[in-house]
C-alpha cells in the first residue's frame, strides 16, 4: 500500500488558513491518538507526524480544538523538529 503523499506548500497554506471558528471539528484529528516514530529519522518523523494530524495547524487537543500558528522567522517544520527531536 504506498503512502499518502505529503501536502503540498500551497495545501499547507490552506490548512493554515482555516478558520477555527467555522471548521467542521469532527474532520480533526484528536492529537492524543498520534504515535511519534521515535525510531524513524527526524525528517521522516515529520512527515509521519503530518501524515497522521492531517492538519498541524488546527486539531483537536483534549476535546477542544485548536489553532496554532506561527510568527516571525520560524517555520512549521522548525517548529516540528524542535517538538518532536530526540
């Protein structure tokens, strides 16, 4: 079965701009179900990261969901590695 492919910059803008208040909550992933490969490489724990959130910018988190977002020079990406790095 071959994996699905990440989403593309322009489909990461998209997520991003989701407007929490009108978002259909029962489309989001509820954080808590999502397993961190800590055996796989840093890129490859994002990807799979992403590929299980769906949306890291608008999820659910112990029943209430959320929007996060990001300032300044740090990228999503950045962000996820520090997060989610050994």
């Amino acid at each position: 079965m071959a994996e699905k492919e990440l989403p593309t910059p322009e489909e990461m803008q998209e997520m991003a701009e989701i407007d929490i208040r009108t978002v259909d909550t029962s489309s989001l992933v509820d954080i808590e179900q999502v397993q961190i490969q800590t055996e796989l490489p840093q890129e490859e724990r994002i990807a799979d990261y992403i590929r299980q959130i769906k949306n890291p910018y608008c999820y659910i988190s112990h029943g209430i969901a959320v929007k996060i977002s990001f300032t300044g020079k740090c990228t999503l990406e950045e962000s996820l590695s520090r997060c989610i790095s050994l």
